[in-house]
C-alpha cells in the first residue's frame, strides 16, 4: 500500500559541520521538510518506516555524509 508523508527534521547545528559556509544563520535552530511516498509492503512496520525516514532526514541535515554535527534534533510527520 502507497503512503505519502510530510516529514520536517528541526536541528540546531556544530561548528564542524560540513555545509557551515551554506548555512545563512548557523547559530540559529534550522529545519527541513521533505514529501516521503513508499510503500509500506517493503518495511515490517510503521515504526520501521519512520526510523528509516529519521535516518534519511539526519544525513541530509547533517550535510549528505552523516548526522554528526546536527543536535537537538526534534521530528515531526504529517500524513498527506
């Protein structure tokens, strides 16, 4: 069964961070939103799903290699 979800990753970031020259106001908390449509026959659960779409949303914050140097990291999930 397809599903569509609005998920937002809320994160403040490091000094180390790799994109810190990209970032308009560094010292401020910082988010990004992302539209997620998968099937849900692929992952054994719900709780499955949102773990890898966490795991997705943390490497992205954390500039594409890894989640080091984000911090207060919140999540929030809407269906669409």
């Amino acid at each position: 069964m397809k599903k569509t979800i609005r998920a937002t990753i809320n994160y403040t970031v490091d000094s180390a961070h790799p994109d810190i020259k990209g970032i308009r106001n560094p010292e401020e908390p910082q988010h990004f939103t992302d539209l997620y449509t998968v099937d849900t026959d692929y992952f054994y659960s719900l709780d499955e799903l949102y773990s890898y779409i966490r795991r997705d949303l943390a490497i992205i914050a954390g500039g594409g290699y890894n989640a080091d140097h984000i911090h207060n990291v919140t999540y929030s999930f809407k269906t669409a």
